[in-house]
C-alpha cells in the first residue's frame, strides 16, 4: 500500500479521529438529515452488529450517504467508511479533509485508473480491519429515477476482504434532494434491506449480477411501500 493510503488509514482508524465523526455525525449530520427526512427502514436487522460488510444502495441524492447511515445502528457506524466521488467531494484539500473528518470518506475516481485502484486498495483494508464500507455501485446519481447498471468496484472491494455485500433499496431521496438541487425539500424516505450477498464463490462479474439484481428488487420494494403509505 503506497503511502497516501497508510496515513488515511492511520487517522481514519484513529481514537480522536472516531470521536471526532461520532460528535459531529450525531450533533449535526443526522439530526440536520432527520429535520428533512422522514427515514422508514425495513429489514434492519440485515445491519445489526458490526460485522464487515460492503453495505451497497442505489444512488439519487447527495443525502443518500446519509441515510444509509441513519438507516444504521450506532455501533457499525462508528466503524464505516463511505466512498465519495474524488472529482466531486475532494476538489480542494480543505473540502477534501473535511469529508474525510465528517464521515470517514474514501476517494474514489469515477474513470477508474491509479488512485480508483488505491481506493479498492484502501476500502478493502479498512474492512480486513474489522470496519464497514458504504459504495454506491452505480457510480453517478440517477437524473431520471431510473438505475444505472452496477459497476464491479463494490465487488472487487467485497472479494479481495472476503467480506459479504449487504443490499439496500431506497424511495424517495430524490424528491428530498434531486441532482442539480441545492436545498432539500422535507419528505419521507424509505430504505429496504437484504440479507447479506456472500462474496465466496463468485468472481467480480457474477457478484456484481447478483449485487445489481438484489438493489433494484430491494429498490422496487421500498417504491412500492412508499406509494402504499404516501
């Protein structure tokens, strides 16, 4: 692992570091997120504990990193780390480290190439460690509603830890906060849960099938529960 990637680890998975995330997250971030959101969370006990685990979700909003959090206990938010798009969240180095602060991010570069490799190299790490990593496998948010097609970072991420992947289907967060968007519009927002995908046995395709496969059925759950209660 080059350099870059020890010292992130090294203060990510720091004592002061871990308070630091804990006191905002719990002081600021999730309670600014609950002010908007009504959160509703279904199969919840896929993310009791704090196992390691690849906790993937389709992707609509900037606030989707927050409620996949929200949607988690305390304890195994205490020890996840969420990928953020590099050319998005670390455009400068002061915005760079406070996400790094705020939520424990990893950059991740959307074309792949040297540092998309680091980032694989860094996620996997942190779950060898005993911690939790959330990826938004699409890789971009969705402008219409409608989901991308998985890409295989997720997997190679789960396959290189030996780690499961735990789906989420989410509702909602895109009439909350849609891309394009600078404040969000109070609503409610709804997050299914599935049951952990074992990375064994599969390579980086067939794990990224199954993984696609899982978020749109979980996806198409949680959209008809809102339509139900909205």
């Amino acid at each position: 692992m080059n350099t870059t990637a020890s010292l992130h680890l090294k203060a990510s998975g720091s004592a002061g570091g871990a308070t630091l995330r804990s006191v905002v997250q719990r002081g600021l971030l999730l309670p600014g997120l609950g002010a908007v959101c009504d959160l509703r969370v279904s199969g919840a006990e896929h993310l009791a504990g704090t196992a390691p685990a690849v906790i993937v979700a389709n992707h609509e909003s900037l606030l989707d990193f927050l409620i996949v959090m929200r949607a988690m206990p305390a304890e195994r938010r205490r020890v996840t780390a969420v990928t953020a798009a590099a050319d998005f969240f670390f455009r400068s180095s002061a915005q760079g480290k406070l996400v790094r602060a705020c939520v424990n991010a990893v950059p991740m570069e959307r074309c792949g190439g040297g540092r998309g490799a680091e980032a694989l190299e860094i996620c996997a790490s942190h779950l060898t460690r005993g911690g939790s990593v959330i990826i938004f496998p699409e890789g971009t948010r969705s402008t219409d509603g409608e989901m991308a097609r998985c890409r295989r970072g997720a997997a190679r991420i789960a396959l290189a830890a030996g780690a499961p992947v735990i789906p989420l289907g989410t509702y909602g967060a895109r009439e909350l906060l849609p891309k394009g968007k600078r404040l969000p519009q109070p609503g409610a927002v709804w997050v299914h849960a599935g049951a952990p995908i074992v990375s064994r046995g599969h390579d980086a395709e067939s794990l990224t099938t199954a993984v696609d496969a899982s978020i749109r059925v979980l996806r198409g759950d949680a959209r008809r529960t809102g339509g139900a209660e909205a």
